[in-house]
C-alpha cells in the first residue's frame, strides 16, 4: 500500500524529470497581448462574440494594461476603432487619432512595455476593406499603389507617436517596402515592422470584425487575402516581405495553419509570429463554457502546439490568462 505522501512526492519528482526534458515550453516573453480602443472615457465594453475580450477608452485601456504588466506581460498590440470613417481611411493617420493617442499615453505611463500597432485601413473605412476600393462592378478590386501611399502615412503617424513596431496587416503587394521607406525617410530607422506576411483569407476573423467593426459592407477580400489551399504561395509572399525589409513574420490564423508556421521556420531566420485569432478564441471559449473542454489545459495544449510549430512570439486574447498559469507553475 502506497502512503499519500510518498505518492505526491514521487509525483511531484516524475513532474520534475518531465519539465527537465521537455522540448517545448511557453513563457512569458512568448506573448503578444491584442487591444481594442475606443473613443470617450470610462469604457470598459465586453465583445458579445468574445467572452472576457473588451473594447476599452484610453483611460481604461491604461488600467488594462497595467494589469498586464504586473502579469509580466511585455508586449502588447493595438487596434484602434474611430468614430469617423471615410472611403480612404483618414482617421487612421491623423496626427490625434485614436490610436496615435492611445500610443502616447501608453508609453508616457510604460516605457518599458513593447508597443505593436496595427497598420491597416479596415477599422477606418466605410466601406470595411483593407484598402482603397476601385470604382466599377464586380468583385472587390483593391487599389494596390493608393493603399500603399496611405498605409505608409499610417506607419509613420504611429512611429512618430511611440510605436516601437508596426505591423501593417492588409496583405497589399508592397507594402514592407513602403513603409520601410516612408519610415527610414521620417527617421525612423529602427522601428520594426512585423509584416502579416501569410495572412489568410479565413472563416476564424468573425468574432474580431465584430470586435473591430471592420467587416466589408460588400463582397469580401479573397482579391487581397491568400487562398487557404495554398501553401506554396506563402513562401513567395514571406520571401518578398523579407527582401523589402520585414523584421518579423507572421502567420495568421494560427491554429489552421501550423504546417505553414513550420514552412517558414525552416526557410528563414527571421522571428516568426503567429496570431492566435478571434475565431480561435472563441471556440475555446464557448466549448469550456458548455463544460466540454477544460479552458485552461485545451488553450495551453493549442499554444504549445503553435510554438512547437516553430512561432517564436504568439499574439493570444488568453494572454492574461497563460500569464496568470505560467506564475502559477
């Protein structure tokens, strides 16, 4: 018969060997955390298709994120959801728009902590596409050349702010070097960019459109997203992305695209990111609260088998909550 406390000791030693020959593991500085930002004050607004994901004011966001620094949290990626939107985006790249704020009193009250902002146009557009849309009818045909001269005006609005990284995110041909440019002829030399290089056209973005009120009014953005049957494609676009300039890689969704994350560990030396999306979240989130998966082993297991796949930084809504387990440990 085996005595209680031999058998917790002879567990806890078996746990011990585990952790010491495990090949895979999360820590904190794997985490990119995603924020909404809205206008006004005093808003804290849980999405209805996110459980525990919010939208915040800039005043809330601050008291967000200062929980996510005492969590240990570094790194932090912004979405911005104005007010006013046009057919061109204006809102994205004005000198007091709500992200370009939001960054200044982000970093005024944390320094130290990474600040990512998001460079696209779908958050600031009427009409919900990443781009400047052309005339005519149709499918959706994406202005390449104009979306470029805004996007890379967005760019520099968010460095001039205090963004350390900005990670352009509308799949537009070109588009790491323009604002590469835009942003070395600002001054800007060392603001990183972290290029949604595989961004796939996928069913897993709905909940965040909501979060986001960035779904198109029309069509959809299979003309500018990638095809999820291809996989070779990826490596052209990530390979074009790293000779304009990108210092970071991401693949996105996360889950559905593992063996891509792969592919683009095993071909270039640059960080690979992978954004764990809404979707994703979501599905976690609705199975545990039916009581058919266990939340907070399913959401560890579905990180380290994106980490396993070769990202090196994941951006997760569980952010928090991984923080909250790996101090836990």
């Amino acid at each position: 018969m085996m005595f209680p406390e031999y058998r917790a000791r002879r567990l806890r030693r078996t746990q011990a060997i585990r952790d010491l020959v495990r090949e895979t593991s999360l820590s904190l500085n794997d985490l990119i955390y995603p924020l909404f930002i809205v206008e006004g004050k005093g808003i804290k607004e849980e999405i209805k298709s996110m459980p525990d994901v919010y939208r915040f004011s800039i005043d809330k966001v601050l008291e967000e994120i200062k929980s996510a620094v005492d969590l240990g949290i570094k790194a932090v990626l912004l979405f911005g959801v104005p007010d006013k939107k046009d057919e061109v985006g204006t809102s994205a790249f004005v000198k007091e728009g709500i992200i370009q704020r939001a960054v200044k009193a982000i970093k005024d009250k944390f320094p130290e902590l990474v600040v990512i902002t998001d460079v696209c146009l779908c958050e600031y557009t009427s009409h919900g596409h990443c781009g400047i849309v052309k005339k005519g009818q149709g499918s959706v045909e994406v202005d390449n050349d104009e979306t470029l001269e805004i996007i890379a005006k967005v760019a520099v609005s968010q460095a001039k702010a205090g963004a350390d990284i900005v990670a352009p995110s509308g799949m537009m041909d070109g588009m790491v070097s323009a604002i590469r440019e835009a942003l070395d002829e600002a001054g800007y030399h060392h603001t990183a960019i972290m290029s949604y290089s595989v961004k796939y056209c996928s069913s897993f973005y709905g909940p965040f459109r909501d979060a986001a009120e960035s779904a198109p009014k029309f069509g959809d953005r299979r003309s500018y997203q990638m095809d999820p049957g291809n996989a070779r494609e990826a490596m052209r676009e990530a390979t074009l992305d790293v000779q304009e300039g990108a210092d970071i890689l991401m693949v996105k969704p996360a889950m559905p695209y593992l063996d891509i994350i792969r592919m683009l560990k095993d071909n270039f030396y640059h960080p690979i990111a992978a954004y764990q999306v809404s979707g994703e979240y979501s599905m976690i989130k609705a199975a545990a609260q039916l009581g058919y998966l266990d939340e907070e082993r399913i959401l560890m297991e579905s990180l380290i088998g994106i980490k396993r796949a070769g990202a090196d930084l994941i951006i997760t809504y569980f952010a928090k909550k991984v923080a909250e387990i790996l101090q836990k440990r």
